[in-house]
C-alpha cells in the first residue's frame, strides 16, 4: 500500500478515509458546520453515521508540525474531539498526524512519551470507553501506528433518564438531527478527494 505524505489536516482526514475506512458501508460526512440549524462550534471534522446499529462516530483530525513542541495542537484536539459529546456522538477518535517531513528520532524523542502518558490517562484513569487516541506517524518514512486503548472501544450514548421540567436534551435533539440528514456539511471537501457523497 502506497502512504502518501500530508501536509495538511484536510489531506490527513482525505488519507484516513481512504485507507482506514474503505469498506465499512458507513455514511461518511466531513466538516459539519450545523446541526439541526443550529451552529457547531468548532466544526465536527468527519462523521459516519451507520443507522441499522443506530450508532455515530466521530473523527477530530491533528497534524503536528515539525521542528518545535507545541503541544497546544494536541490539547486542542483533546478539547475539541470531547466537544462532540456534546451533539450525542457515540465514540469519538481524536486521530494526530505526524507528517513524514519530521524525522523519526525526533518523533521519538518529542512526541511519542507524551502521547503514550496522554493515551493511557484517557485508557486506564479515566476508564473511559467512548474516546480513543490514534497516533499515525510517517515521521522520516517510518509508519508508526498507536491506538489507545488498544483495544478499540464501544460504548454508546446514553440518554438523560430523567430531566427537569423544560429542559431540552440537546445530545439526543442533535442525534435525532444527524439521523435524520438535519445538517450542513462540506460534500465540496469530499468531492475533491474524490469520494462520492
């Protein structure tokens, strides 16, 4: 299989729809900018919507540049991949490229810690089963792929079970919408990597 490098996040995201979700007959959707009419705030990078198992999947997208540890790309990817929570996601993956520009030794030595002590917190500390971290590195044309947890996960969202009196469940609103093709989405953005819409 042939890796092509990315240089953006929009050519990470085109990259991992290609290769990583080719085949599983899930409705793909990218750059949701409304939902229901409503604003999204930041942007939900890409979404599939698979409805016989009733379940949504969400996918925030960072690229780490090279040459410097600005690690406010990742913390901004963590706070933002939470964020769909917020529209009644089912599971989030917060996927973080490392372009194949920045050499292996220093993706090694500037990164990889970090990331594996970030991963294992959302793994074991917080027990969580509805976040993950994806690291896809091609740092010095080394592919170098890490999940945490490792072993994938599989929770669902859980409506309120009970509310107070005028209180509106925006999660499960939001899911209804997203079933229910109530949104705004970037088929341009689609179409240019060449998937159909």
């Amino acid at each position: 299989m042939v890796h092509p490098s990315f240089k953006s996040e929009d050519e990470l995201v085109a990259f991992y729809v290609k290769e990583e979700l080719k085949g599983f007959g899930l409705r793909t959707y990218a750059k949701i900018t409304r939902i229901g009419g409503e604003e999204v705030r930041p942007e939900l990078d890409l979404i599939n919507i698979d409805p016989f198992s009733e379940i949504i999947i969400g996918y925030e997208f960072k690229l780490i540049k090279p040459r410097g540890k600005n690690y406010q790309t990742v913390y901004s990817g963590i706070g933002q991949a939470l964020s769909y929570f917020r529209y009644g996601i089912d599971r989030v993956y917060l996927v973080i490229g490392v372009p194949e520009n920045m050499s292996y030794n220093e993706y090694q030595r500037t990164w990889v810690g970090m990331l594996n002590d970030l991963g294992w917190l959302f793994t074991y500390i917080l027990n969580n089963n509805r976040f993950t971290i994806i690291i896809y590195s091609r740092a010095g044309n080394i592919i170098d792929i890490k999940q945490y947890p490792p072993y994938g996960i599989g929770g669902k969202y859980q409506p309120v079970e009970s509310t107070p009196k005028g209180y509106i469940d925006k999660e499960k609103l939001s899911r209804q919408n997203l079933f229910g093709m109530k949104f705004t989405y970037n088929d341009r953005f689609l179409r240019k990597y060449g998937f159909e819409c």
